[in-house]
C-alpha cells in the first residue's frame, strides 16, 4: 500500500498543468492572429503567412532583391514567475549573403516593455536560435529542421526561469541587398514547475502519504 501512495504522489506532482503556451504558433489561423510584428526602423519588411512548406500555412518573412532590414514577428504569453518555459519548433529559409535568421526567447516582469526594440537590440543572451551568413550553424540555405539544432553559442537554448512573461520573437534580416527568406511552424512553448519545486513538491506529497498510513497503523 506504502508504494502504491508514493506512486501516486509522484504522479500527481508529474501531471500537474503546463501554463498557457503560444497563440497560433502553427499559423493554423491562416492569418497573423496572435502575433505582433516589429521592424528595425533603418530598413524594409515583407510579412506573410505562406502554404509551401510539409506543416503548411507557416509564417514567413522575406527581403526581396535591392533590399535591406531586419524584423519579424513577437507574443507576449504570461507565465507564472518560477516557471520553467521551453521553446520548440520548426523552421526553413535561405539567408546567404550577409543575412540571419533567429528564434528569440526572453522573459521580463513588464509585458508592455518596447519589445520590438529589444528584439532589433538582439542581445546575445535573448537569442535561443541562429543561423548567419557568418559561420554560425550552418548551412545558410536550409529545409525543415527543428530550430533546436541551431543554438546560439551564448544564448539560453530555448530554455529559461519565467519572471511572470515570457517572449518569443522571430528575425530575419540582412544587409547585403540580396533577397533573404525564413519560415517558421509548429513553434509550441511549455511553461511547467522549476524542477526544484517539482521535487519539493514531490517529497511533500510522499510525506502526506507516509503521515496517513502512519495513521491508519
């Protein structure tokens, strides 16, 4: 009976509910709903949501020929402050000739902070993926693949402690004047209990079974 409670205790602590993730991160809407764009001031954008890819409609951005810019799209999702939130995705482009593509992830107490400016900073920390025309995580002309497969080197591989939001940002750019392209699909975000309270709160269900079964003895 002892085992059958500590079973129980482990797993209600395991199935406890995810916090509320991303608003069409697989762009099943067809349309942009969810998502806010934002755009360096110095250059163009192009935005859209697109039907060419395995996992269509995705969202895409794009510089065509002679242009130059970076931008792309941002959600805001409240998170409990402690929770641990993971990104994951897919995505594809061609960014040859001076450009970059990113998945961006950061978390902030101020869901009205200038988001899109933080964005266009691109602080090497807020940076969860890349890939550039510079040698990071290449090749520069890519078809669907996970974005986990091309993490930043000082970034927080998708992974990080909510401070009650947290933001995912998508960027592509470049300023080389060739055209430049990158889609991305099924991006799915999990907000769940740091490990640590996980396990306190584990242990602290197993010694509400062990108090009752010394009571019922």
């Amino acid at each position: 009976m002892k085992k059958v409670f500590v079973l129980t205790a482990l797993v209600l602590a395991l199935s406890l509910p995810a916090a509320a993730g991303l608003v069409n991160g697989d762009w099943s809407t067809g349309d942009e709903t969810g998502w806010t764009r934002w755009w360096a001031p110095w250059g163009a954008s192009n935005y859209g949501v697109t039907f060419n890819g395995p996992f269509a409609p995705e969202g895409t951005a794009w510089l065509n020929q002679g242009q130059q810019g970076s931008f792309g799209w941002y959600q805001v999702v409240e998170c409990p402050a402690g929770m641990l939130c993971c990104i994951q995705g897919m995505w594809a482009g061609d960014i040859d000739g001076l450009g970059w593509a990113e998945v961006m992830f950061w978390t902030t107490n101020n869901p009205n902070e200038n988001h899109g400016n933080r964005a266009d900073i691109g602080n090497p920390a807020d940076i969860a993926f890349k890939k550039d025309s510079w040698g990071m995580n290449p090749p520069t002309a890519w078809n669907w693949e996970s974005i986990a497969k091309s993490p930043h080197p000082q970034g927080n591989g998708g992974m990080l402690i909510s401070q009650g939001y947290v933001v995912v940002a998508l960027k592509v750019g470049s300023v080389s004047g060739n055209p430049v392209w990158a889609s991305w699909d099924n991006l799915c975000l999990y907000c769940v209990p740091e490990p640590g309270s996980l396990l306190a709160l584990a242990t602290g269900l197993v010694g509400l079974a062990g108090f009752a079964l010394r009571r019922r003895k």
